[in-house]
C-alpha cells in the first residue's frame, strides 16, 4: 500500500485499534472494565456535570440563533441544488437515526421511573407523575436535537457549501485551515469514531435487551444475557445484509416502514388507551416544560444528592453527544439542498414535537394505568425489568397481542436501521469523507460495534452501558463547542463574501 493510501486511513487503522484494545479488555478483565468505567461516571458527574449542562444549554440557543439569524436563507450546496429526498423521508430518516431504539426503551419506562422515584418530593403522588412526564420531556426534546443540529449543520456546510470531505475534522477549517488534513485533524476524527462506536453500541446493547424482552413476552424465551447476545449476532447479520444495499434504498426503506409502523401504533394505543387523558397529558406536560426550561437546563443540586441528575440528566446529554458524530454526519449526508432555516426547523424542532406526542401517548397511558386506575403492579414490573416496559404496558390493553407484534416489529426495524446508519457513517469517517464507503469497511465497523456492544453487556448491562457513554463522550464536548465558534465565522465570511459579489454586479 501506497504512503498516500496508509494516511487516508489511518483514521480506520487506530480507530479499529483503539477499540480491538476496548473488546479484548472487556472479554478478559471484565470487573476491572466495570470498576474503571464506574470510577471515570462518578468523577465526571461530581466535577464536570456543569459542563455537559452549560454545553447542552448553549447549542440550544445557537441553533435558535441560526433559525432567526441572517444566515438562515444560505443553502446547503448550490442555490440550483434540490434536496435529494422528500420532506417526509428526510424527517423519518434523522427520527430513526436519533432516536429510534431508544425513544421505544424508555417511552414507558423513564416516566415511570421518575414516578417512584422522583428527583424531588414522594413518589407514587400526583406531582411525581407530572414531574416524571416533565422530565421525560427533557431528556428527550429540545436539548438532544439541538445538539444533533449544530453538528449536522456545521457538517453539511463546509461539506456542501466548501467542497471539504464528509469528516468531522473539515468543520474546523476556519480555525485550523490546512492542518485538518494532518495530525490533528486526524485525531478529531479518531475521536468521533471512537465516541460513534460507544454511543451506537449503548444503543444497540439496549436494543437487544428490547428485543430479548420482547421474545420473551410474545413466545416466553427466557430473557437471558445469551439470548441478548444472540440477538446481537443475528441483527449483525440481518443488517449487514441491509448496509450493502446503500442509503437510498436499505436505509431509506427501512425509515419509511418505521415511521408508518410507528404511526400505526400510536393511533391505536392513542384509541385503545386513556384518550382524554393522553391529550391532557400533552398539554399540560407541555406547558410544565416550558415553564421550567431553563431551570431544568441548569439544575445541578450543588447542595443535595446529585445522583439522579448524574443518572439521568447528565447520562442522556453525554448519550446525545457520543451519537452526535454519528447522527450528525447522516443528517448531514441527507441535507443537501434544504436551507438553514429550513434544517434547524426540520431537525430541531419537528423530531421534538413528534417524541413529545409520542411520550404522551406511551408514558401518560401508562402512569394513568398505574396512578388513577390503581395498576401498582406495572410499576413494579417495569421498574424490575425495564426492557419489558413497553410490552407489560401492552398487556394492559385491549388487543395486546396486535400491539405486540407491531411493537416488536418496530423495535427489529428501528434496531437495524440505527446499526445500519451508524456503519455507513463509521465507513465515511474511515475513508477520508467518502459519501459511498467501500462495503468491506462497513461490515468490519458492523462487526466490530456488535462486539462492543457484547461486552459492555457482559461487563454489566444498562448500568456499564450508561457509564461507558459518559466516560467515552466527554472530550466530545469542548470539540462541539469549538465546532460553533469555527461554523460561526464561516457563516459569516459567506454573508461578507456573497455582500462582496454583489456590490461588483452593481457596479458593473
């Protein structure tokens, strides 16, 4: 191989490295990788928690800031540019590579969790359910699709809008001009591989404890860490069979077929369940979050145990910022031809509001279920198996079987469709910004974050896959930031240049 050949793929080389190094770990010294992971979780909770708040706050108001901004009429790509799919596939798209499998794991189960144990005052009252639907709404709205904008943003731009390749490390051109191309560019990327592998293994490890659950309540498999690592191998198998038909029709397909299932589900769990009670839930979870945005945003409990917001709030935002490189680069590959207003609109806002409707209908039916209707037993069940949460909460349905099945076939089309968008975009950053990776290198990367997620499973399941994303995200967080300052003043040298262009035409 070629000197030039070795240094396009360097990236892929010390990134399969790095993370080989994490696999043999975690099969050999499994305790040893629980106890380091568990330490890196509590250091970063005590100490630097107010970063990943501040952070997370801060892309909030830069992407509403690009909304209103000057800058929202500039294009992704040429003026003559058309986007390349259609609205609906485009939003189906960004909502199953964001939050597909996870939005399914925790629609039942997080509301009722903050219910029993809420962050404030006792559980199992009317203000624990109201507090667990705020919260829910938290963690699963505005703030992660602010930070998926920013970095699909950034990336979109400088890849459409200056012709550099689909890498992470091109959106700080601004800042590091021709040095993007040498070691420290090399290193951004190596860390956006390494951030993807973790955040998409704690997906996919989550995924297979869903479908482990769901196995065993449609046909009563026991639901054992063996059969979740089976379920790992077969989903491999199934989508890297998907990953070689590409992104305009595996992934695609794949999306749409979600969406609508995703849909059918909750008009029939909206119909079969607590109607009146759902729309309530809506609104008044809507405007409890609203009204404590910003408190919620910066709450840090500095003189109280800080264990639940660790926990929770600061497991999801630094959950969020290991998929961002992931995440981001997708949207960004889709995105071309739509303006920046068009896209903080589509990406910040729309997946929001979809994720609120559906935490309304899944989470509300099941804490009316529990709290008006006096169902104290499935409160129990989800708290003591959580990857059964949704399927305990069908069977206190009318036609629960129906749910089921259709439950289970989303959680399989959601679970291949994350693992195959994370392979293709771990093929780009492998292949110098490649927007069509070679099908070996996304096999190996499917290969290769199945075995992640495996071990982080075998070192301890939820809790180990939770810490490894915070310990793992971290450095991701000073980058994102960077990330604004250098697509800021890209933004602006376009305005200044495009203000330029047409001064000359009217003087000439």
């Amino acid at each position: 191989m070629s000197k030039k050949g070795t240094s396009a793929n360097i990236v892929f080389y010390v990134s399969v490295l790095l993370t080989g190094a994490f696999i043999i770990w975690g099969i050999l010294f499994t305790e040893n990788l629980s106890a380091i992971t568990n330490t890196i979780f509590n250091g970063t909770i005590k100490y630097l928690g107010w970063i990943y708040l501040a952070a997370a706050l801060f892309f909030v108001l830069f992407s509403v800031y690009l909304l209103f901004s000057k800058y929202g009429h500039i294009r992704l790509g040429k003026e003559t540019d058309k986007p390349e799919f259609k609205t609906i596939s485009w939003l189906a798209m960004l909502f199953a590579a964001g939050t597909g499998v996870g939005i399914l794991f925790w629609s039942v189960a997080e509301p009722v969790f903050h219910y029993t144990n809420p962050p404030s005052g006792e559980g199992y009252t009317e203000a624990a359910a109201n507090l667990g639907l705020k919260y829910s709404f938290f963690h699963w709205g505005i703030h992660p699709w602010a930070i998926y904008t920013v970095i699909g943003l950034s990336l979109a731009f400088f890849q459409f809008n200056k012709k550099l390749p689909a890498l992470v490390s091109s959106a700080f051109y601004p800042l590091l001009k021709d040095k993007i191309h040498g070691p420290i560019g090399k290193t951004i990327d190596i860390l956006a591989v390494f951030a993807t592998v973790f955040g998409i293994a704690t997906s996919l490890g989550l995924g297979a404890m869903q479908v482990s659950g769901g196995l065993n309540s449609l046909f009563e498999i026991p639901n054992t860490l063996i059969v979740q690592i089976t379920v790992i191998a077969v989903a491999t198998v199934l989508y890297l069979i998907s990953v070689t038909t590409g992104i305009e029709r595996g992934i695609q397909y794949l999306s749409n077929t979600a969406m609508i299932l995703s849909f059918l589900i909750m008009l029939l769990v909206l119909v079969l369940g607590p109607t009146s009670t759902i729309f309530k839930v809506f609104f008044n979870t809507m405007g409890e979050y609203v009204d404590d945005f910003i408190t919620m945003s910066l709450n840090l409990q500095p003189f109280g145990d800080s264990k639940w917001i660790g926990s929770w709030t600061l497991f999801y935002w630094a959950w969020w910022i290991a998929w961002a490189p992931f995440v981001g680069l997708f949207i960004a590959r889709i995105s071309k031809g739509r303006t920046i207003r068009e896209f903080v609109i589509g990406v910040l806002f729309v997946p929001a509001f979809g994720t609120f409707v559906w935490l309304s209908i899944f989470g509300g039916s099941a804490l009316h279920l529990i709290h008006n209707l006096g169902q104290k037993k499935l409160a129990q069940q989800v708290i003591s198996n959580v990857e059964l949460s949704m399927f305990s909460f069908f069977d206190y349905l009318p036609a629960s079987s129906v749910l089921n099945i259709i439950g289970f076939a989303v959680v399989i089309i959601y679970y291949i469709t994350v693992a195959d968008s994370s392979t293709f975009v771990l093929g780009m950053l492998s292949e110098s910004g490649n927007l069509n990776p070679s099908i070996k290198i996304k096999i190996t990367w499917g290969i290769i974050q199945s075995m992640v997620a495996a071990v982080l499973l075998l070192a301890g399941g939820l809790e180990v896959l939770q810490t490894a994303s915070i310990a793992v995200a971290f450095p991701f967080v000073i980058i994102m930031v960077l990330m604004c300052w250098s697509l800021y003043k890209a933004l602006k040298s376009e305005i200044k240049e495009d203000t330029i262009s047409d001064s000359k035409e009217k003087v000439s």
